[in-house]
C-alpha cells in the first residue's frame, strides 16, 4: 500500500509541477480562471495524496502518534494504558491503543488476512508474525515507561 500511495503522490507532484511550469513560461496565453481551476484542484489533490500517503502509527520515546488522512493524534505515554487487537468496521483485525480514561484510540495498523479485503483505508498491513511482533514491542515499550 505504501507503494502505491507513495508513487501517486509523487508522480501527481511531478505533473503539477510540470504543468505549472508550462503555464509559467506561456502565462500571458493562459486565462486566469483556468489557473485558478488547476491550482485549486492541485492543491486538493496533492494534499489528500501525501496525507494519505503519510497515515501511519508512529512510535517515539514521548509518545505515540495516530495518523490519518484528516486527523493526527499525538498520545503522550502517561494516557496509553494498553495496546490489543479488536474487530473495526471495516476490518476484522486493527491494533487499538486504549487510554487510561477507557478512550480506545484506532490505529493505522492492521493484520493482513488470507482472505481477499478490498476496503482500504490507507493504514498499514502487516502479516500475522509482524502483527504479533509490533504487538510485544509496543508492549514493551509501554512498560518500560515509568508512571
């Protein structure tokens, strides 16, 4: 998935920047309206790309950071009770982080599944070891934080 939504923000980053090259050098040929169009809908379409691109779980000595396409969320350490894995709408397996308050937090991350899942929603797949594996680190990276 990774990939794939690296390479469309790349490349759609390359033929905006193309196209905005070629509008700058016949500037006085363009009409104004058009400009604004394209620069509108470049704007737009870049910003959802990357963003889509950069969802991720991020884990760092202060904290933890959830990021989705629209929202970040950054947990400190202190607020993380736990990590487990739970059932989501749109996936049978996704890693929630559930905060000392009863919060659960969704997560990015998700185990991949033998069976064929056509829903995306630009988080991270991870084969069942690997799944396991992020599951004892954030584990151990939890208690090895003092309260």
């Amino acid at each position: 998935m990774r990939l794939f939504t690296g390479t469309l923000a790349v490349l759609g980053t390359l033929f905006f920047a193309f196209v905005a090259f070629q509008v700058a050098a016949h500037w006085q040929q363009v009409p104004l309206a058009a400009v604004l169009a394209f620069a509108g809908f470049a704007a737009v379409w870049l910003t959802f790309a990357w963003r889509f691109h950069r969802t991720a779980l991020v884990v760092s000595r202060s904290g933890v950071r959830v990021r989705w396409l629209w929202r970040t969320r950054t947990i400190v350490w202190e607020q993380v009770r736990g990590f487990h894995s739970g059932p989501d709408w749109l996936v049978p397996e996704r890693l929630w982080l559930q905060l000392c308050d009863g919060t659960k937090v969704r997560t990015p991350v998700r185990r991949r599944r033998a069976s064929v899942n056509r829903l995306r929603d630009g988080g991270t797949v991870l084969a069942s070891e690997r799944y396991e594996e992020l599951l004892a680190d954030l584990a151990s990276r939890k208690a090895g934080v003092p309260r």
